[in-house]
C-alpha cells in the first residue's frame, strides 16, 4: 500500500469526529487541521487519543511506538509519526 497523505488525514479527521460525537462535542472538519491542539483546542483526552491510534494501526497494518504519541498531539504531528511507521515498500 502506498502512503497517501491526504487519504490518511481524512481517516484521522473522521475518527477524531467520532470520537468528538460519542463525547458529544460538536467540532467541525476544519476545527481538526494541522497546528490545533486534539486534547487542549477541540476536547479529546488521550484515551480518546490511543482509541484513534489503535484504528489507525489497524487499518493500514501499522506499528506506532506509545512513547512518540505523546508528541502527536495534532493531524500535522499525526501524519508525521504515521508516515514515519508506514511500511517500506
């Protein structure tokens, strides 16, 4: 499977929505973009944070060390740390 940045970042945006919907908060597609904080601006806690990292993994087959979680606190820093673990073709 070949990196694609913009498919990856639309799966992030869709479960972060999730999970901001099962909290019940409201939040826009475009209060999820690179630079915004997941846990301080838009409300999602880091359970919420290993939910979506688990259903990332799961879903394009990868392998996301739990100590670089803690720096991708937002999309942006997500992709980074997604496209760093993405399998080697």
């Amino acid at each position: 499977m070949v990196y694609d940045k913009n498919e990856v970042r639309e799966t992030l945006v869709a479960l972060v929505r999730d999970v901001l919907k099962r909290k019940r908060l409201d939040a826009k597609a475009e209060d999820i973009v690179e630079g915004v904080s997941l846990v301080t601006q838009v409300g999602i806690d880091s359970l919420d944070i290993l939910q979506v990292v688990a259903a990332v993994e799961k879903k394009y087959g990868l392998r996301i060390p739990e100590e670089e979680l803690r720096s991708a606190d937002d999309i942006g820093k997500f992709l980074k740390v997604v496209e760093k673990h993405w399998p080697k073709a």
